[in-house]
C-alpha cells in the first residue's frame, strides 16, 4: 500500500512540475509562468539529500557523473567562435538535473525520480540574432539519461560526452544539438588543467551551514565544429569554457540571484566571478572568483577585492530590466575591464527567465591593454 501510494504521489509531483517547465500554467502576470530560478536552488529544510558541506577529493572521471544524491546539478558549456568568413557566434549548451523526490526504492519500467533539462542558444553576433532552445525529459533511457559505456549525457537528441586521460589530465568533449533549423556539433580539448572553484572546490554561497556546491571548471578548451543556421554552414573555432556544479541548496532566503561573469582574455588569462545579489540589491560578502594564469594555475579572488559597477541596462519585452555594461574593477591584480554584451537581447524565455550571453571586453590588465571574449549570466531580474 505504501509504495502504491507513494507512485501515486510522485506521479501528480513529476506532472506539477512538467506542467510548470512547459509553461502549461498560463498565468496573468507574465513574469508567473516562469519559475523562479531560487525556487529550486534554496531548501535550507531538505533534509533528503546530501548537502556540500566538507571539502572533499576531487576524483576524475567519476566526478563529471550524475551525483543522484544531490538534489540539483549541471554541466555547462559557452564560447565564443569565428567561421572562416571571420561571422562570429556564441553559444550555450547546457544540461541541467533536478531530483522530485529521493526514491526509496529502485526504479522500475518509466518510473522516474528525476528530470533532465537542457538549454541550447546560438548567438548569430553578425546577424545580431539570439536563437534558444529547451528540452526537458524524465531520466529513462533513451529520453535523457547518463550512459557510462560511453561517456555520454543526453536529453532527447541533444547531447554531450567526454574523455578524461588521467595520464595528461586532458578532458576531451563533444557537443550536438539540433533543433528547428539550427545545428551545432563542436569538438572541444581542454588547454588547461581542471581548476576547482571556491576553497578546493567547496564553493560557499551564504552563512548557513549546506548552502554550497561541488564546482570545478576548465576555463579554456580548443573548439572547432561547424553550425548550421538558416541553411548555412559555417566552420568554426575559437574557445570555449566549462562548468560542473552539483548541490542540494545553494542560495540562503535573503538571496534573489547573481551575476556571473566567466571572461577569457587575449593575454591567456581567465577571470570567473559571480556577484550573489541579496533583495536590497547589495552583492552578498559569499560572492567569489578565480583568476587563472597562462601555466594553469590560479588565485581565488573574495568580494571585497572586486569592484563591479554597471554602465548600461536593457529592458526585456515583458519589462525585465537587465544590467548590459559592466565595469569589473580589481585593484590589487591591476586589473580594471569594461564589458559589454555583443547584442542586447540574449534573454532566454523558457521554464526559467534569465539572461545569458556573449561578450566582449577590453580594458588594463597590470598597466597594458587587453581585450577579450566571455560570456555573463544574469539571474533573479
């Protein structure tokens, strides 16, 4: 009888949410059929799942897997790339995992605990055009599901895998995705060692115990590929970058988003930094970032050595008001850029509303000038 009952339950929880990520639940107010992204990051009471807590050793391959004890977990990609016509893109491939319930018992037949999400977006720089896609699916196989024989991470016909050579310490990936007319498939090889975010990758986003995740990046991975858009194919390369993050609750209540910048400069320097924003609009003190050296090794940087400023704003079509120029200020690196997105609207209206796009920048970097490329993502607006 209990098990019974508790299908029952996951099956009307699972249908809520599939409800709430396909926008079946039209609302007055635009801004309500989206979900709030702390809706799903903040759960100070969870006590179901694992929480990261205690730093742990990091373990390669194993640590780019599912972690199905952590309630929410990604695997982001971004760059920015050239054809050989010198027409510039950006792109963003993410997959996402979200756990409904812990399940007491082994799943069987198309019982599922979890949901797999992914965002794809291509930003045509050229053609000033942002094109974003979202697929979400349960986890069974073949919909969306982790295949260990080859590395691989699916969500319908999207997909990614990736090869990690402990002997090197290079992580291979391949990356596809197709949908509507536009098709993207990128090979990309890591250029520097895996860099673990926070203190040895315990990255601690507020004072209560638990709000934390697991994260580690690759800041610069060699990209060719091609794309196609609108009937066009384009032969691409240029860099991209690579986040992997798992965790149980990473906002605290007074949280409402942040701004996260991952910047690769000419100089073969990669700055991450991601501003926690509280509701009164002040950058939390848990805010943090890395800046890498061209050897691969890097220092931590903590909010009060960053100075972030916004020069610019852009207004979504339901009203939205976004930052769009920003002035990252660190004194004591000597170094001081200026940021500006490509083009204004790269805006995703999917289950979540947030922003994220390609930028460029240039600025000082210890008294000479720089320039570059990057990607921010703004959430909680």
């Amino acid at each position: 009888m209990l098990r019974i009952i508790i299908i029952i339950l996951a099956m009307i929880l699972a249908s809520i949410v599939i409800l709430y990520f396909n926008n079946e639940n039209k609302a007055k107010d635009s801004k309500s059929s989206f979900i709030e992204i702390t809706s799903v990051l903040t759960g100070n009471n969870d006590t179901i799942f694992k929480k990261a807590i205690d730093k742990r050793v990091f373990k390669f391959p194993e640590d780019f897997y599912p972690k199905p004890d952590f309630r929410n977990e990604w695997w982001y990609f971004t760059g920015n790339l050239e054809a050989e016509n010198g027409r510039q893109f950006g792109y963003q491939f993410t997959i996402f995992r979200n756990s409904l319930f812990k399940a007491l018992y082994p799943m069987k037949n198309w019982e599922s605990s979890d949901i797999y999400m992914c965002h794809f977006a291509i930003t045509d720089i050229s053609e000033s055009k942002f094109y974003s896609f979202e697929k979400i699916s349960r986890a069974l196989n073949p919909l969306a599901t982790f295949d260990s024989s080859q590395n691989k991470i699916n969500v319908e016909n999207f997909y990614f895998n990736f090869n990690y050579n402990p002997l090197t310490k290079q992580t291979d990936f391949e990356i596809y995705a197709f949908a509507d007319d536009i098709e993207m498939s990128l090979s990309l090889v890591s250029q520097k060692p895996i860099v673990l975010q926070g203190n040895e990758g315990l990255s601690q986003k507020s004072g209560t115990k638990g709000n934390a995740s697991y994260y580690f990046s690759i800041t610069k991975l060699k990209t060719t590929g091609k794309i196609k858009v609108k009937g066009q194919d384009f032969k691409l390369n240029g860099y991209s970058w690579f986040d992997r993050e798992w965790s149980t609750s990473s906002l605290d209540t007074n949280q409402i988003g942040w701004d996260w910048f991952s910047l690769q400069l000419d100089n073969d320097y990669e700055i991450m930094f991601y501003a926690l924003r509280k509701k009164d609009g002040s950058f939390d003190e848990f805010s943090s970032g890395t800046i890498v050296n061209p050897q691969g090794t890097y220092d931590r940087i903590i909010a009060g050595q960053v100075q972030l400023s916004v020069t610019d704003y852009w207004k979504s079509p339901d009203g939205r008001k976004y930052p769009s120029g920003w002035i990252i200020n660190i004194p004591k690196k000597e170094i001081k850029l200026e940021i500006e997105p490509f083009i204004k609207n790269q805006e995703h209206q999917h289950s979540f509303r947030y922003w994220e796009g390609a930028v460029r920048l240039k600025g000082k970097f210890k008294g000479k000038d720089i320039s570059g490329k990057g990607y921010v993502e703004l959430t909680g607006y």
